[in-house]
C-alpha cells in the first residue's frame, strides 16, 4: 500500500504546531544580565537572563513603533528598555515607564504589554513556550530530562535550510542511512530490519532493542530505546553495563524551527563522566552524521521549490506518516480546545536498510 501524504509546504495544515515547549537556546549561550534577539516559529523573541539568573522571554518588537527590544538596555531594576523612546517593560512584558510623559498626563502604562513567553530551564537547556493563544498557561511541561548529572557533555547545533517537517522526518527516516551516511566505517550491508512501536502521549517510541551497529559494542552489552514527542524531540536512550558499572547516555535531538525555511537541529548529550572515553567518539561521528542530513536536505530544496507533490510510502516511511498525523491531531485539539487523542497505535515495522 503506498499513501501520499500532502505536506506542509502545499498547504496541508500548519507548518507549526503550537501549545508546546521549543528548545531556543542552550543555557551557557545565555550570561547573567544579557539578552537577544532569537527568531522561534517565524516571530522574533527577545531571549534574556535577569542578573537574578532567571531566563526570560518576550516578543523582541516594541509596541510603541516596532523597534527590537533587544537592541536596547537591561536596566539595573530588572526593566529591559526600549533603545527608541526608552520605554521600559519588565519581563513579564507590562510597561513599568514611559520617560515622556509629564506631570498631569495620567496614563497607566501597565495596560500596554508585549507578548511574553513562558520559559523552564533544565539540565542545560532553555525551553520556551509558544502558546497558540498568547497569555494561555501552559497545556504540559518540557520533557523531563531523567539524568543523575545534568551536565551536557556534548553538544552539536547546524543550521538546517528546510522547514521543521523536512528536519524532522530527515532525521526519522530510517530508509536513507545507507545512502546519506555512506561513509566506509560505518557501512553495513543492508538487511531486513523489524522494529517494535508503541504510542507516547505526544508521539512513539522505538522500544528498547539491541542497536545493530557494530559502534555500540564499544559499550558492552547496550539497548536503545527511540522516542519522539512533539514538537520536534527525539530522545535516544542508551542503556548498559560495563566492567561491572551500569550506565545511561542520553541524547537529545530537537528541531527548532526558526521560522518556515531555517530550522536548527540541536543535539545534546548527557552521560557519567567516567564514559569520557567516548567523547573522540563524538567529535568524529556528530558533526558528520547531522551534516550528512544537513546537506542532503540542502539538495532536497533544489526539487522542492517547484512544489511538486511527495509520497510517503510503508513500512519505511511510517514515522514520517505517524508525525503528520501526530502534528495534525494536536493542531486540531489546540484549535478546537479538545483532548488530543494519540492516533498512532502500537505496531512492528520492517524495512531494509
Ligand atoms: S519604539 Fe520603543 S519606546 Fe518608542
Ligand atoms: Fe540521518
């Protein structure tokens, strides 16, 4: 059976999906007392750290003629000012002042505000988020990053020429390894591979399994487990022991949609420090595998800017499908202000690659 799935590019829907927590930035980018301009989803946001070293969020346009807030100044009281008139709004984004006014021209500033954003930040990373009705407090949490040292060991960011929908099933797609990571250390025959999926609240996993890859083996006897949630987080969790040490290494891959044609793919990774033997590991396989994928979505481009039709095809491209539906499901629930129901269902999928 073969299904076409239309996407997001010929009008399918949204291209973003909204009522959810997006990754801007990683905390270290962020110092005490700095801010900046970040673009999420298509809306420039001002990203900024209070001297208190709380993060914070607002629309980075202010509402008195248009200027980007984040060109302007963090004041000593907290307040981020506006570079043009000097406005100041704090960081739940109220107007707290607005230097013209005189004596006797009573206007209460407070009712003017920017759109803010709420933030959580955790194990190294600043989530931000995007309401689908600015002020609504938030459906859920950020993902809960279940590791004992909170520290991120590795990290990779690359600039992806694609919208989010491309990044991600990109990155999901199972069928294009042996052709996009052709590379002769980490070739491997193709072969049939079956895969056991069940549902998550916002997405599916890949159940813990054996990984095929003979890199694994470097780590004695491991299993892997593959989620994805919405919007765009993919968790791989690894599992094992070694010289009679158990260990968990967690990474975490999310697609930061910049606006509808640039989206960063961030890859993070948190594991025990005595497993820094790994890191060359890394250093080499990263920035190599992400800018494999990078690239190839970069020649996609070249075909999709006549906006021709796609297909998404069984077993293989079944994440894929399961995303779409994932990403339309929720889209219709944030609108309708219904109960998102799950569509996937628990299934094996086989391929060969
Ligand atoms: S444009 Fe910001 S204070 Fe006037
Ligand atoms: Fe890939």
């Amino acid at each position: 059976m073969t299904e076409t799935v239309a996407m997001g590019r010929d009008g399918a829907g949204d291209l973003f999906v909204r009522d959810l927590w997006y990754v801007i930035a990683l905390s270290r980018s962020l110092k005490p007392g700095a801010m900046r301009r970040e673009m999420l989803l298509g809306e420039p946001v001002l990203l900024g750290r209070g001297r208190d070293g709380k993060a914070f969020a607002m629309r980075d346009i202010c509402p008195h003629r248009g200027v980007p807030l984040s060109a302007g100044k963090m004041l000593a009281n907290g307040a981020v000012q506006c570079p043009y008139h000097g406005w100041e709004f704090r960081k739940d984004g109220v107007c707290s002042a607005i230097p013209s006014l005189v004596e006797g021209q009573d206007m209460d500033c407070t009712k003017i505000s920017v759109r803010s954003y709420p933030v959580r930040e955790d194990a190294g990373l600043i989530w931000v988020y995007v309401a689908a009705r600015p002020g609504a407090a938030p459906r859920n949490e950020p993902p809960v990053i279940d590791v004992p040292v909170k520290k991120i060991r590795w990290h990779e960011t690359q600039l992806f020429r694609c919208s989010i929908d491309h990044a991600v099933i990109g990155l999901m797609d199972p069928a294009h390894a042996a052709y996009v990571h052709d590379h002769w250390w980490w070739k491997r025959k193709a072969r049939v591979k079956e895969k056991h999926y069940a549902p998550l609240p916002t997405g599916f996993v890949m159940t813990a399994h054996k990984p095929s890859k003979p890199a694994y083996s470097l780590l004695g006897d491991v299993t892997t487990e593959i989620t994805f949630e919405l919007p765009s987080t993919r968790f791989e969790t690894l599992k094992g022991r070694l010289l009679g040490h158990g260990f968990k290494i967690v990474g975490l891959t999310v697609c930061t949609p910049r606006d509808a044609e640039n989206t960063d793919i961030i890859q993070v990774f948190w594991f025990p420090w005595w497993l820094s033997f790994i890191l060359p590991l890394f250093w080499l396989l990263g920035p190599t595998f992400i800018g494999d994928d990078r690239k190839i979505v970069e020649l996609q481009r070249e075909g999709l800017k006549f906006n021709p039709n796609l297909m998404l095809i069984q077993d293989g491209d079944q994440p894929a499908i399961w995303y779409h539906r994932v990403k339309k499901a929720w889209a219709e629930s944030t609108e309708k202000g219904t109960e998102f129901v799950n569509p996937v269902r628990e299934r094996v999928l086989r391929w060969k690659s």
